[in-house]
C-alpha cells in the first residue's frame, strides 16, 4: 500500500519536533533525581559538577541547542495500537523525522555505516533509526520512546549467558566488572539497565528497555526490586561520582526486566545511560493530539 504523503508529512513533523526537545530537555523524572543526587554531596567537586550540569540545561534551553555534543545514534520503541490508523505510514515518518530533526536540533551526524566505513551524514542508515516494534491490543494510539544512545553512556553496554549456577550473584557480578572498567566513560551518573532473559539478544534488548522506565520505579518482583536496590546501593559506594571525578553517588538507578529463561541458562544483558539521559516518551492520537509524558508542560 503506498504511503500518504500528508500523513508522513504530519506525523514526521510532530515526531521530530518531539525529538528536538528531547535533545535539549531532561525527562522530569531524571531532573528530579539529579536535584536530590547534588543535595547529598558535601565534599570534593561533586556538587560543582551537578551545578554545572544544571547550567548545562538552562543554556540548552535558551540557546535551543542540544545539551550534549553528542546527540547519539537514534531510537525509537514503538508501542503500536493495533487500531492506530497510521501503520503504514509510521516507519517512513520516523525515517523523516529523523532527517528533519537533524537539521532543526541540530543533531550531530552519528550514522556510520559498517565494512564501508563512511559517516552518512544524516543520522540515516542501515536499520538506523533502530525501531522496536510492539503491536499493542485494544488501542488506536502509538506510544513512543525516542533514546539518544550516546557513545560513552553505550561503552559499557554487554550481555553474555551465563551458567544457571552462576546464579544471580553471577549477574550482579558481571554488572560490577562493567562499570568499574567501563562505568567512567558513561558520564556518571548512570542509570543502569539489567536484562535477564535465557539468550543474549533477549537480555541485551531488555536492558534496553529498562532504561525507559522511570528512575525511581521497581520490577513488580520483589525479588528483582530487591536486587535492583541491591546493585543501586552497591554502584552507589564505588566512589565515581557525578562526571567521574569522585563522589558519594554514581548511579541514579538501576531497572531489571526480566524474561522467562530456558533451564540451561541465564543470560544477561546490560545497558548504561548516562546522566544526560535524554530519553523522551509520547502517546499519540489519531487526531495527531499528544501527551508528551516524559516531559510535562512541554508543547511542540
Ligand atoms: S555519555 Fe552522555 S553526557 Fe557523556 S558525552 Fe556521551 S551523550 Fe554526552
């Protein structure tokens, strides 16, 4: 079925200028998190750097600049209502949204294509934008995630599947490996997502996702709430600090989502964001009316 012109054309519009603003604007719950962070630090350069992480975003803001050089690769999770009338016309308006909010954010050109080597200039590539699709029942809305996945908050990113006997101390771990190697080149602090699934690409994918859950929020399992509260403590007393450079906290939270696994293993996959988490989530009607979730009382 060829696509509408108008409706790609509409919809390209709304999506990038939701992307726009989330590359200058902290979700509200990270915000939050970062104002109570600043409040525990006493010592060192720890709260010089969450001021000058705050400076950061008002010039963003003012300049209508992104906050980060940085605009990362981008991508979206989509949770498709069944009944939304724009199914055909909705992966071209991504990709459209994309070239557009290239040039109007700016976005720094991210996509560099393997094997051939050569940047592409316009954040358009193969399978970038990264889609996740998620066909949603009883809804003609689309619920959308759009993520900056940085270079540096990427770095730690890993998954492997481990021996069931491992068990979940084999999981943590493998986290705490990570982010002491690693953890430094995600501009602390981190939010940290956890995948526990029975192979790689589930687990990898899941950890993903946890970092679209609000900092703040827990697994429904308390036993996976428990061990989210445990590593968060954990990362909590290694010392990096907000940027690095030393302090009392270095993680704003760590989400675990889980899949069933097979007897035979225990795969995990983790995902770092770092504390420009520029992660942004909207709900669109078919009327093109919104609810710009992540960050209320922005209009676009
Ligand atoms: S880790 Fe985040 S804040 Fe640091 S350079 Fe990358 S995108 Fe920017």
């Amino acid at each position: 079925m060829p696509q509408d012109k108008e409706t790609v054309e509409r919809l390209s519009d709304l999506i990038s200028s939701f992307m726009c603003h989330a590359s200058g604007h902290l979700p509200d719950d990270v915000t939050k998190r970062l104002n109570e962070m600043r409040e525990v630090e006493t010592e060192g350069f720890a709260r010089q750097i969450y001021d000058v992480m705050d400076e950061n975003m008002k010039l963003a803001d003012s300049l209508k600049r992104p906050s980060c050089q940085d605009t990362g690769l981008p991508q979206f999770f989509a949770r498709v209502g069944a009944g939304f009338p724009y199914q055909n016309d909705l992966e071209a308006s991504l990709v459209e949204a994309v070239k557009k909010a290239t040039v109007r954010a700016p976005l720094r050109h991210n996509a560099v294509e393997v094997f051939d080597e050569y940047n592409t200039g316009n954040n358009i590539g193969h399978h970038i934008p990264w889609i996740d699709w998620e066909l949603v029942p009883d809804s003609d809305e689309l619920e959308l995630y759009f993520y900056m996945a940085g270079g540096g908050c990427s770095l730690p990113g890993m998954a492997k599947v481990l021996m069931p006997l491992e068990g979940y101390d084999g999981i943590a771990k493998a986290v705490f490996d990570q982010m002491t190697s690693y953890g430094v080149n995600a501009c602390p602090p981190c939010l940290v997502g956890i995948g526990i699934a029975g192979s790689a690409e589930v687990a990898a994918k899941l950890s993903k996702k946890a970092l679209l859950r609000p900092v703040g929020s827990h697994n429904e399992n308390p036993k996976a709430a428990q061990m989210e509260t445990l590593i968060e403590e954990g990362l909590n007393s290694i010392g990096l600090g907000p940027g690095g450079l030393g302090g009392k906290l270095s993680c704003m939270g760590v989400n675990i989502e889980q899949a069933s696994r097979h007897p035979a293993t225990l795969a995990m996959g983790l995902s770092t964001a770092c504390w420009a988490h520029r992660r942004a989530g909207i709900r669109i009607k078919p009327d093109f009316s919104y609810d710009f979730f992540t960050h209320k009382g922005a209009s676009l």
